[in-house]
C-alpha cells in the first residue's frame, strides 16, 4: 500500500535533525509505525516474541546488530530497552539514531523518563480530510491554517462542498488508516466499533486489574454524548454515575489511550473573568460517533447530537495542522464564568495575535453567532487578527459589524480545498 505523506513528517524530520531520539506517540492504530519506517533505515519490532526475546536478554548488544536510523517499535514491551538506547546516546550523540513507536502503557512511562534531554516527541493524530486527500506534501497547496494565523482571511469557496450530512459521513469515516482511504461512513464505523472492543478488552486492563469493562463502556459512552465540554462539567459525571474520584480516573486512562485530548482554557490578563478548565474533545470524530453508541442515521436527525460531532470534527482538522507547524500549545477555547460567553476555539499566533473560531451545523451563519467574537475584538483591540465562523454553507462572506470588520463566515471545507 502507497504511503500517505502525513501533516507531521516535517515535523519528524525536523526533530530527527536535532535529536539523537524521537518518540512518535499517538493512540493506537494511527498510522505511527507506518509513518516512523519513511526514516529508518533498519527496524525491530518487538511484539515478535523471537525478537523480544533478544531484546530481554541484551538490549544493548541487541541495538548494535541494527542499522541506524533504527526504529523500535512496541517498545514498551521491554521497557529495559529504553536504559540501552539512554547509554548508547551518553557515548554518541548524534542526531537522529533511534525511532521509538508504541501504544499506549502506564507501566512504562517511568522507563522512558530515562530519555528526558535525549529524546523529541511528536504526537501523531488521526489523519486529516486535506491528509486523505494527499495534499499534505503538496507545496503548492496553500495552508489555510497558516493563513489565519496572518490573519488572512479565506479567499474563494470551494468549487464542491458538502451539506451537513456529508460533513458527518466524512466525521462518521474519521481519520484512522485502515479505514479511512477507502472506507464508507458504515464500514467505518464497524471498524470503530471493534476498536473500542479491543480497548476495552487488551488495553483497559493495563491501568489496572480491578477496572470494570462495563462500567467504563458507560462513562465512555457519557463522554461522548457530552463532547466538546469541560471534564470539570457535573453532567458527565451524573451521566455516567460514578463519583468523582472514578470520574477523574477514567478520564485520565482516556488521555492516556489517545482517546481524547484537552484543549486549554484561554488565559489573558485582559479578561479577568474567564474560566480555567479545559475542554474535552474526542481525537477522532469516527470514534466519537461509535463511542456515542447511536446509529449514524439517526444522529443525522438529532441536531442535539451532531452539532457537537461536527464541532469535534473541525477542530481536530484545526488541531492536527497547528501540531504539524510547531504550535501545539497555540489553540486554545474561552469560556466566561458560568459560560456567559464562549468562543469554540482560539489560535494564538506567535506575535501574540488571537484568531477566534466558532463552528456552526447551520448552513448560514445568524446575527448571535459572532456575538461574542465581536466582544472579544473590542476587549483585545489590535491583538484581535480574524474571527471566522465556520459552518455547513457554500459561501464566505465578510460579516460586517458596527464593532468589527475582521469577521467572516465560510464553509467548512475551506480547511482542506
């Protein structure tokens, strides 16, 4: 199968050049493995018992039979390797020796903290809609996200673009490889299902032998029919029925696994009054449906359900990009004391402009839609590049106000034409 150019592998060639080793993280089955072998020159995999064996018995001698750039993949199952491949970067430090790839586990995580100074980590996602598209490696397609964080707003629509529920058959098919090239919405979402099988019956059990595989289906299916909101959020706790201390747990072991990632709460001295919990987002749309447990037919007649999908969606493309340029750290969303106002998400560029974004299911955007981007411009002044409000239309538009002129509507899938 021909490879997929992938958002991050400038990133990994970057860090390759400047690290004797990069760990490439991600939850299981995004591509990590696939992505990490277009830079080694050898490999060793270690969930090959005959080749786990060597490694047990002497990882460093086991290291020097390879060709270097060498990629261990599954490390974690000989954790033992990870204090090899420490001693073999104190005596050289070249830059880019060793590819490291695994799934998530706890129980080696204190292994790999032998790294620290030694090693770059670079989080593989999902693949994006523009990834699947093979663009990511085309040079003359123009980022759109680079753009914004000039505060260049979208150009001219593209030619096609779907409605609503095509948007969320491309959220229903998500972002994992071995689905997504050539997968429909429904075949896809059986191979999201079986993968939350498989979690639930390999991985959980890795966070420890007393966990419930029922009672954490339940808090995972509340997770997800409360995406997109703070963990902190009471409901999710009532929905799932379980006290906090398991509320915390469980949410932990989903951070853990790459099932969901937390976008940071935006802070500025600007706006005292803002609230400081993150908001939980599911990595994968395509999971997140399964997750919900309701039949893609009918999440398409439950705006309830799918405004929070397509949220996710969005800003998982949004997010993905953002990491493959370096600003992990610059999304953020904004949410006031007892919600008042809030913003879906916010970039923050790196002369310290803000780009606001809010994402609508509705083909148009309406006047209270970029109610509070408008009050976030006045409160930032000139750090206030774009706002852009992102919905299931055909058209931009310059949405011109008596506060603002710098916000826009456009559709969705300016993200990836």
């Amino acid at each position: 199968m021909k490879y997929i150019p992938r958002l991050v592998d400038t990133q990994i060639a970057r860090s390759r050049g400047i690290h004797p080793v990069v760990l490439v993280t991600g939850a299981r089955g995004v591509g990590k493995t696939t992505t990490a072998l277009q830079s080694a020159r050898s490999s060793a995999f270690l969930d090959d018992s005959a080749t786990r064996t060597v490694f047990h018995d002497n990882p460093e001698a086991a290291l020097a039979q390879y060709r270097e750039p060498l990629l261990v993949d599954e490390w974690q199952l000989v954790p033992e390797v990870v204090l090899a491949i420490k001693r073999a970067v104190d005596r050289d430090r070249r830059p880019g020796r060793f590819m490291l790839t695994g799934s998530p586990d706890p129980l080696s995580r204190s292994e790999f903290q032998a790294l620290t100074g030694r090693a770059a980590v670079v989080r593989l996602n999902p693949m994006t809609v523009r990834e699947l598209s093979a663009r990511a490696a085309d040079s003359r397609h123009a980022l759109t996200v680079a753009g914004l964080l000039s505060g260049t707003p979208p150009q001219a629509p593209p030619e096609q673009t779907p409605d609503i529920f095509g948007y969320l058959d491309i959220a229903a098919i998500g972002g994992f490889p071995e689905c997504a090239p050539e997968g429909s919405a429904t075949q896809s979402q059986q191979w999201c299902q079986d993968y939350l099988s498989v979690l639930l019956r390999r991985d959980l059990p890795l966070f420890g032998t007393r966990r419930s595989a029922s009672l954490f289906r339940r808090y995972l299916t509340a997770a997800a029919l409360h995406a997109a909101r703070s963990p902190q959020d009471g409901s999710l706790r009532n929905a799932a029925r379980v006290n906090p201390g398991t509320h915390r747990d469980y949410r932990h072991i989903l951070l853990d696994m790459g099932m969901i990632v937390e976008i940071p709460a935006f802070i500025s001295e600007d706006l005292p009054d803002l609230g400081k919990s993150p908001k939980m987002l599911f990595s994968d749309s395509g999971l997140l449906i399964a997750a919900m447990n309701v039949p893609l037919a009918r999440l398409k007649l439950n705006g309830d359900l799918y405004g929070p999908v397509v949220e996710t969606f969005v800003l998982n493309q949004i997010r993905a990009e953002l990491e493959a340029l370096g600003m992990r750290d610059a999304l953020s969303h904004l949410r006031t004391h007892k919600g008042a106002r809030e913003i879906d998400a916010l970039i923050e560029t790196e002369d310290g402009g803000i780009v606001a974004i809010e994402v609508k299911s509705a083909n148009r955007h309406r006047p209270g839609d970029i109610r509070h981007i408008e009050w976030l411009s006045q409160k930032l002044g000139d750090r206030f590049k774009l706002g852009l409000v992102l919905t299931t239309g055909t058209h931009i538009s310059n949405i011109r106000s008596d506060k603002t002129d710098r916000i826009w509507a456009a559709p969705i899938s300016i993200l990836w034409h």
